[in-house]
C-alpha cells in the first residue's frame, strides 16, 4: 500500500521535460511539477486544491508551498468540468455602451461577484448568429446562467431561437435568463426578469395630460421591439383614460438614440405639426429633442414640455432637470442573477419577475402655453 505522502506513486520528471520550476524554467508549471516539488501524488495535488477529499494539514502545507514555489495555476476548465467551482455568470447585451444596459451588467457583476461567481459581458451588436455563437460558447465554458439582455423583436424565429437555447442550457447545467424582455410561450426552463414599461409610460403619459396637454408627440420606438410596444400601449391607455384621440402625425417611431430624437423633432417641426409636449421614449431619445427646441428657440417647458424614460444618471443636471420614468436597472441585474442562482441551489425562487417603474418629476414639464 502507498501512502499519499509516498512520491513512489509519482514519479520525478525526466530531465528536461519539467516546465517552470521556478528556477529558470520555461513554460507553465503543470500539475505534475507540483507532485513531484512537493513529493506526493498527482491525486494528492488534486485532492489539496479541491478541498473537498481529507487531505492531512502537513501534506497541503506541501502542495500550497509548491504551488507558490512553482507559481502553477490550476486549468480552470478542468475544475469546472469536475464541479469543484461555481460556473460563471455570462451576459450577453445587444451594446455595452448604452447607459441603460450597462447598470443592468453593474448590477448583475455586483450581485455575482457577492456570491463568489466570475462575470462574462459580451456583445450581439443586434446580430442573431452572433448571439447564437455567445450562447453556445457560454455553454460550453460551463456557464452557470446565461443573461440575454435588451428589447428583441417578438417573431415566430426569435420564439424558437430562444426555446432552443433554453432547452440546451438547461441540458447542460445552466440557465437561460431573459433581461427586459417578456416571457415565451410554454412550459420552459428560463427565467424572466423584466420591468414595468407599460406602466412608466402610463405615469408618464398621464402626466402631461394631467398638466394640460393635449397635443403631445409621442417618440416612439422601433415598432418590431418588445419595449416599444409595451411603452406604446401605455402611451395609449393615459390617452384613452383622458378621453384624447390617438393622432397618427403625433406618433414618430424611430431608434432610441440621441441623433434620432433631435431629427424626428425637428421633422415634425418643419413638417408644421403642433404640439406642446414631447414624450421621449428614452432619454437619449429626450436629449435630442431638447436640441432640436432650442436650435428653433423654443424654450422648455415655457414653450414646450418634455419627459423622458430611464432616468439615467445625468438627466437630473439638465437645464431643465429632465422629469422621467426611472427604470431601476441595477436592480434588474441583480434581480437576474439572484433568481438564476437560486432556482440552481434549490431554493424557491420566482421564475417571472416584473419590477416597478417611477415617474420622477422635476422641471421640464409645465402647463401648456396660452
């Protein structure tokens, strides 16, 4: 019978097949470097660095000194394929610059990196199979959940895409989490974590009718995009709660970006339609709205309201502070992966999750001129 202190059970390298060795060595040290430098097993090296066999205290004493000795570093897909760490948490967003996805990424890094996980981000730049080749890579690096975030069009393939890659996760360990997004149709193993967008764009809406306005410009989203619709219908339902029609000239869909909102609003201007109040469906969307007001020389909100949605960070130091509809996306990351992990460890957890909105009002809006 070998001991696990006997090195018979490994024997030392041949000369000139040891990597770094710490003493002029080329290469990485393997694990066998670390064996034969502490004098024990392969078996027993593994044993100390997984923590999860008895070892005695002198022996990992001698593996930990030849680790640091060696500066070996143990393959971390072989620890994951043996289960003996925590999978890491992989986001995938349409963009990693926008302001409003990347407080979702702060939110879920922050909650994985309280529990120990390791965060991945990457970027689909709007491209399916590039969101298919993320998904299958996450799933193969053994992703614990995998984190679709942003709006996505709602169509029969976007359907089957996301069933597949909630079927093959699932197969393998893992789970698909969708981010402000809505949920899919049957009996699935995803978990949904979205937010309020009907009802933000409600408070919002309402809001300027309350003040008065009745002719309001509505910049809306792409059609196609789940968030777009959702924020219509509520857009929609404070119009038909103040008993004002739905004016087609009045609804200007378009992407939510800053040059967007500045070109629609000053086409609408040109194009001599009236309104006194702008309904921005994001706050870049408002940005560039404002732009376009003051290169008219209309003034906000004497001449002219405006409200936006997000709240991002710096729309509270606008002239004027730009009232808004919060949208808590720090939370929504965090929500996402406490959810994930938890369904994984067992524990109860929801698997639809809607998080409130909040309309914060500030100085951009007033009652209309007379």
């Amino acid at each position: 019978m070998v001991h696990e202190d006997d090195p018979r059970k490994t024997p030392e390298p041949k000369p000139g097949r040891r990597r770094n060795n710490g003493a002029g060595g080329s290469g990485a040290s393997t694990i066998r470097d670390v064996a034969a430098k502490a004098g024990v097993s392969v078996a027993t090296v593994s044993r100390a660095l997984a923590g999860n066999y008895p070892v005695s205290t002198a022996t990992r004493a001698r593996v930990m000194a030849a680790v640091e000795s060696l500066h070996y570093v143990a393959n971390v897909h072989a620890k994951a394929l043996s289960g003996s760490v925590a999978g890491p948490i992989a986001l995938v967003l349409q963009d990693i610059t926008g302001p409003s996805l990347a407080h979702v990424a702060a939110g879920a890094e922050q909650e994985a990196a309280a529990r120990g996980r390791l965060s991945l981000v990457c970027a689909t730049h709007d491209d399916s199979e590039r969101e298919d080749d993320l998904v299958q890579l996450m799933r193969e690096q053994h992703a614990a959940a995998v984190l679709l975030v942003g709006a996505a069009v709602q169509d029969d393939a976007y359907q089957q895409r996301m069933a597949e890659y909630a079927r093959v996760l699932d197969a393998a360990g893992s789970r698909l989490v969708l981010v402000g997004r809505p949920p899919l149709p049957g009996d699935l193993p995803v978990t949904v974590v979205e937010y309020d967008n009907r009802g933000g764009a409600f408070q919002a809406a309402d809001h300027l009718l309350t003040a008065g306005h009745r002719r309001i410009l509505f910049l809306s989203g792409i059609p196609e995009f789940s968030t777009s619709v959702q924020r219509k219908e509520g857009y929609l339902h404070a119009l038909r709660a103040h008993g004002v029609p739905y004016e087609e000239e009045l609804d200007v869909p378009g992407p939510y970006t800053r040059p967007s909102g500045y070109q629609r609003t000053r086409d609408t201007m040109n194009a001599g339609v009236e309104f006194t109040a702008i309904l921005a469906g994001t706050d870049l969307v408002a940005l560039g709205a404002l732009s376009a007001l003051r290169e008219a020389g209309l003034d906000v909100p004497g001449d002219i309201s405006l409200v936006g949605f997000d709240d991002i960070p710096f729309v509270a130091d606008l002239t004027p502070a730009l009232t808004t509809v919060r949208v808590p996306y720090v939370d929504l990351g965090r929500a996402a992966v406490r959810l994930a992990l938890e369904g994984q460890d067992g524990m109860a957890g929801d698997e639809h999750v809607v998080l409130s909105t909040q309309l914060v009002i500030r100085r951009s809006v007033s009652q209309p001129p007379r």
